[in-house]
C-alpha cells in the first residue's frame, strides 16, 4: 500500500513540477515517470523496514 501512495504521491508531484516550470505533455509524463518512481522506491523501503522492525 505505501508503494502504491509513494507512486501516485510522485506522479501528481512530478507532473505538477514540470507545469510549474512551463513543461508541455511530454515533460508531464517525464518528470511523473521520474517523481513516481523514485517515491515508489522509497515506499518500498519503507515497507521492507517496516516489516522487518513489526516481527
């Protein structure tokens, strides 16, 4: 579930950043693609973390 809230967190951050910054669509999509996944990764490491510290 945190990896799932880490990737869409980045997405809407990522697109957002690029618009900001005066990006078009395919800006959009890179820098979301980039924001998701790296949140992602750390969602997922958060969850391994998590799991190992709970049992």
């Amino acid at each position: 579930m945190i990896v799932i809230g880490g990737m869409v967190l980045g997405i809407l951050i990522g697109a957002y950043t690029a618009k900001k910054s005066g990006g078009g669509r395919l800006d959009m999509a890179q820098y979301a693609a980039g924001y998701g996944i790296a949140l992602a990764l750390l969602g997922l490491i958060a969850t391994i973390a998590i799991s190992r510290y709970m049992v």
